[in-house]
C-alpha cells in the first residue's frame, strides 16, 4: 500500500519533514482510508500518526573536549613542533651547561681527580653522558 501522499499530508498538518511521519501499524486501515487533512488531523489526535522526536547534533564529544581543555589537556594555540618550540640545539645546551656545572662541583669539593674530570669532560662534549643521573653513576663506578 502506497502511503506517500497520507504522509505527505501528515507532515503539512503535523509541520514536521517527511522523514519524521511515523504511522502506527495497527491503524493501517485507517490510514489508507484517509484522504483530507481534516481525516489525518483526527488520526494524529487519535494516536495513528505522530511525529519523531528531532534529532539533534549530540553535544557528548564537545563536552568531553571541554573537561580536558579545563585542565589543560589540548594543544590549543600551539604552533610549530616540539622541536621547532624548543630547539634541539638549547635541549643540548642546557645538559652540557649543567653536566659541566655538576664536573666543576665535583673538581672543586675533590670527589673526583683533575684527570678523571678531564675525562668526563671529553665524555660529556662528545655526547657520551646522557644526564646529569648519568654522570653521577659514571663517577661512582671509577671510585
């Protein structure tokens, strides 16, 4: 059975889309029998004929995003990449800045001997020292 034109009607009185008509299977007969707008206002006061609630854009995602912008999670305004905003040059700069500190400390309070520091000292220019962790444990393994 063709109901195009019932629901075409339905959705002019209910004024609502096309696609929101919902017609009840056990008023079918009903239906097919209506053919006024009068018929098919009487059928949505009878429960025959109703309208699908409207769907709208669910707001979960946009929730979930803003809880973790609250604290601090997203990148917001970030621009360039980890290496372009802290270049790798200054990461090295300031670990053979501070290895070199931690050696000269060393040198000065005699924990280690002026040729063990200058040996740690070619250690630390030619990358071999990962950290400051690093050079402690290289000191204590030659005492």
């Amino acid at each position: 059975m063709n109901l195009r034109s019932r629901r075409r009607l339905a959705a002019s009185v209910l004024g609502v889309g096309v696609d929101r008509v919902i017609f009840d299977e056990e008023y079918s007969d009903l239906i097919q029998d209506a053919i006024t707008r009068s018929t098919i206002r009487g059928l949505i006061g009878f429960g025959a004929i109703r309208a699908a609630p409207e769907k709208g854009t669910s707001r979960g995602r946009f929730r979930e995003r803003s809880r973790k912008l609250k604290r601090g999670r997203g990148s917001g305004s970030t621009e360039g990449s980890k290496k372009a905003r802290n270049p790798r040059k200054d990461v090295w700069i300031a670990k053979v800045r501070a290895l070199r500190w931690r050696l000269q400390v060393a040198r000065e309070r005699e924990q280690i001997s002026e040729a063990r520091y200058k040996a740690l000292y070619k250690q630390v220019k030619g990358g071999q020292v990962r950290g400051v962790k690093h050079l402690l444990e290289l000191m204590e393994a030659k005492k």
